[in-house]
C-alpha cells in the first residue's frame, strides 16, 4: 500500500498542474470549452479524496499528523470549495487562480511527506477527523470568500479607471464576483460554526479536563461570531456590495491576526 500512496503522491502534483494549464486555456480563450475542465477538476478531487481514505487506512489514523498532509487537506478543499461554487453559479474563468493555489500547496505537501506511522492519538477519533474537516473547509470557503472579494474591488477601481487589461476583461462581471464572495463567506461561517460544534462535542467526551476558557478558543469563537454578526448584517441591512466586500477581505485579516496571535503567543 505504502508504494501506491508512494506513487499517487508524485501524480498529484502533476494532475493540479494540468488543471492549471487547462484552466488557464479558459481564462484566456472565450471560446474554450469548460466541460471538460470542469471533468477533470472533479476526477482530480475524486483521486485526492481516495488517496486520503488509502492513507487513513493504512496508518489506521485521520491523515492530518504532518504539515505534509495538512497541505495536502488545503490543496483538496480549495480545489473542492471552487468546485462548489464553480457547479453553482456555472462560471469556470476565476478556476485558474484557485487551481494554480491548490497546485503549489500539493506541491509541497508531496515533496515533504512522510510515511511514518507515529501520530497523535487524538488522529484515531473519527469525530476529530470530522471536526477538522469541517474547521479546514470552512477556513477554506471563507478565504474563497475573500479573495472573491478582492477581485471584486480590483476589477471596479479598473472599471472606474476605465484602464481594463487582458486580466480584468476575462474575469467575471462584477455581480457575478458579488454573488461568489457572498456565497463563500456565508458557507465558510456555517461549515466553520459545524466545525467548533464538533470540536466542542470531541472535547467533552476526552477523559481528562479541558479547558474550554482557554484563550486560542476564545478568540476563534469570537472571530466566528463576527462572521455571523457581518452575515446578518448583510441579509438584513442591504449594505452595498463594495462596502461588503470591504468588510469581507478587513474582516478575514482580523481572523488571520487573530489567529495568528493566539497560537503564537498565547500557546
């Protein structure tokens, strides 16, 4: 088994890549045909997805015990987020970035893997492996979200400008980049919230104590509540997409910082 994971490990790179040189063909040709980007973007996920069930499998733990397979887990569910929203609202000419992200980060993750069977035990409850799942694809939907977000402000100071390059022309219109960025975002503080439900739930059935005052959780818990706070505010209020977009991108530098801050200096 070992020799397989061994061998899918150098052909995932090259698939994202793939992906990448096809997406690119869309982006830059009006005229392409994006069903057959759109096949190969679900086959890749499919082979990913299979990979880290073989993993788990084999270790016999959530594969998730190295920075290797983190990256991988960011290359899978940024490549899968886009897929979701790329099925819903039927527009392929952003896939390039997202794929070409998912390229590098699959690079890495292939490149610095390891296979040594040592782990953490926590990696053998499966409702952990479901709460990480639900905390990386919602981290995952809400930088989506952002990035949306910050192709929706370039292109409208270019429209203002009325300065459009290659780049600008090809991207979607600017209600189409609104709609992905408000779909990103609500997603991600809803999978998010799933996600430290469950992570909650995995902490009250450890046999020791925990520490739910600890302050990276708090913090956390606190950025996610700004998100829904922003998300009422959205549905309720009827803020303009650009003052929307501005909170979107301002609001996930906080959660970075935030974050950030908490796990380095507060560990």
């Amino acid at each position: 088994m070992q020799g397989i994971l061994e061998i899918v490990d150098l052909v995932l790179p090259l698939a994202y890549a793939s992906l990448v040189a096809v997406y690119l063909k869309t982006f830059l040709n009006e005229e392409a045909e994006p069903r057959f980007a759109r096949a190969l973007l679900w086959g890749v996920l499919l082979v990913h997805g299979i990979y880290f069930v073989a993993r788990g499998a084999h270790f016999s733990y959530f594969p998730l015990g190295s920075k290797a397979e983190f990256f991988s887990w960011l290359a899978y569910s940024i490549s899968a987020v886009y897929a979701a929203l790329e099925r819903q609202l039927k527009q392929v000419r952003t896939g390039v970035f997202f794929v070409s992200i998912a390229l590098a980060f699959q690079t890495a993750a292939s490149v610095f893997m390891e296979y040594d069977p040592k782990h953490p035990l926590l990696l053998e409850n499966p409702m952990y492996g479901v709460h990480v799942i639900f905390v990386i694809f919602g981290v995952t939907a809400l930088a989506v979200g952002t990035l949306y977000a910050t192709m929706y402000l370039l292109l409208n100071r270019q429209l203002k400008a009325r300065e459009l390059g290659l780049f600008f022309k090809r991207l979607p219109p600017l209600n189409t980049l609104d709609r992905l960025s408000r779909v990103g975002s609500l997603a991600g503080t809803v999978v998010l919230g799933f996600g430290l439900v469950v992570g909650y739930l995995v902490a009250l059935s450890l046999p020791e104590d925990f520490n739910f005052w600890d302050p990276k959780l708090l913090i956390t818990d606190a950025v996610w509540l700004g998100y829904v706070v922003g998300v009422l505010l959205v549905r309720y209020r009827g803020l303009p997409s650009i003052r929307v977009a501005q909170l979107t991108i301002a609001w996930f530098a906080v959660f970075l910082v935030s974050v950030g801050i908490g796990h380095s200096f507060l560990a």
